[in-house]
C-alpha cells in the first residue's frame, strides 16, 4: 500500500475549494446629512413657486367656463370704461346681459357700480343705471347704483355694505368671464353668496392668445388679492374712462 504525496508546486485539485481572494470594499463617499434640509426646502419652494400659478390658472379658466344663474337678490354689474354717460361697449355688453338675467328671472333688482376718473361727469355706475333705464326700460326702482370704486376690490367693498343696508345677502355678477373667479373671491369676502354669469363677448373672448393673456393677467391678480390684500385693475378698467379707444 503506497500513499500519495503531494508532490511541492503541484496544482490543487479544481475539485477542492479554494479560498477565494479577499475583495477591497468600495470606497464609501461621506455622507452630507447639512445638504438634505436645504436642498429639499429649496425643491419644495420651487414646487409651491411652479404649482400654485398653474392651480390657479386652471380654476380661472375653469370659472370662466361656468354661467351660475341661482335665484338670488340682485344681478351685480361690474363697471367698465364710459363715455360721458354713454356705456363702452364693454359695459354694454354686461349691460345687455344683465337684462337678459333679470328678465329670466334670476333675480328682482339690477345693481351697477364704479365710480369715475377725474374730469368725468358721470360715474360708471350712473352711466349703466341710466342706459338700463332709458334704453331698455328696466324700472327705476328695480336699479341700484353704487357710485364707488376705481378698482374690483373698491368697488365690492361698497357694494358690500350697501347690500347689507338692504338686507341682502346673495348675488351673481356679471363680468368678463376670466374676471369671474377674482370677483366671486371678493363678494364671498363681504360675506355674499356669489355666483357668476360671465359675458361670451368682449376682447377678452376674441382669440385664443388674448384668452391666454386674460388668464395670465388674472392669475396675478387672483394671486395679489389673496396673497397681499391687493386689487389689480382689470384690462376694462385700465383706459381712463373718458377717452374711447
């Protein structure tokens, strides 16, 4: 009986397990815990920054496509540019749909608002009561002015409290249909229940860039009010009523 030797400088048997060589552990980079704060404040301010207009603007639009016709106590035309007493045709486009409004039913008193640039002798307010009288033969006693107001803000102010000398509380407003939202923010903040029945005429419904420019623009406004108590004026209101144009 002979025992094998393994012979010095042989190969090992590929049957027999070999250790294998010891593997370097990666490096790991350090960690930087002071980075994660900051940076996801950062993200989560660029986030409100981004999603807050575009939230926004989607309910602008969504506003503007809804016409709200509730029984209440009085159908709400905001003012706009006019002439010497004589409406813009802005304002007489809210005009004629506030007839069409009160007519229907909708509610029993019409109330017009806005005040006027100086040089002026009349208000907004006077210029749509007397068109809705004298033009289209609404009684004198179902139309209310309100004389005040250089800016959506001013005037649902004093509509607010002449509302509340006559014991009303609910309302739907007539205005351009991307003004629709803002308005419906500003009466619900004098403590009316709003609603809106926008105008469909109007250049802010002429074409698809000046709808996109309207949404803008009210996007800021809506965000300036909300944000920092702050009226922007709307595009009918920005040319001094006096001057057509």
């Amino acid at each position: 009986m002979t025992l094998e030797r393994e012979l010095p400088g042989a190969e090992p048997d590929a049957d027999e397990p070999q250790d294998a060589p010891a593997e370097e552990a990666p490096a790991r980079r350090p960690r930087r815990p002071w980075l994660f704060w900051p940076t996801a404040i950062l993200v989560g301010l660029l986030a409100i920054a981004v999603l807050t207009p575009l939230g926004v603007g989607a309910r602008v639009w969504h506003q503007a496509r809804q016409d709200e016709r509730p029984r209440s106590d009085a159908i709400l035309v905001l003012g706009a540019a006019q002439y010497n007493g004589v409406p813009s045709p802005t304002l007489r486009w809210r005009l004629e749909h506030a007839v069409r409004l009160y007519r229907e039913g909708v509610a029993p008193a019409i109330v017009t608002v806005g005040g006027k640039m100086p040089g002026d002798n009349y208000t907004e307010a006077e210029a749509g009561r007397r068109w809705l009288i004298n033009e289209r033969g609404i009684p004198a006693n179902r139309v209310v002015a309100v004389p005040t107001g250089a800016d959506t803000l001013e005037s649902m102010r004093a509509v607010g409290r002449r509302f509340r000398q006559l014991g009303w509380d609910s309302v739907v407003i007539v205005t351009d249909p991307w003004h629709s939202l803002r308005s419906k923010k500003m009466a619900a903040d004098q403590g009316l229940a709003a609603a809106a029945s926008p105008t469909r005429s109007g250049p802010s419904v002429q074409t698809r860039d000046t709808q996109i420019n309207y949404i803008v623009r009210e996007t800021g406004g809506y965000l300036s009010y909300v944000l920092f108590g702050r009226s922007v004026r709307s595009p009918a209101e920005l040319r001094p009523s006096n001057t057509p144009g």
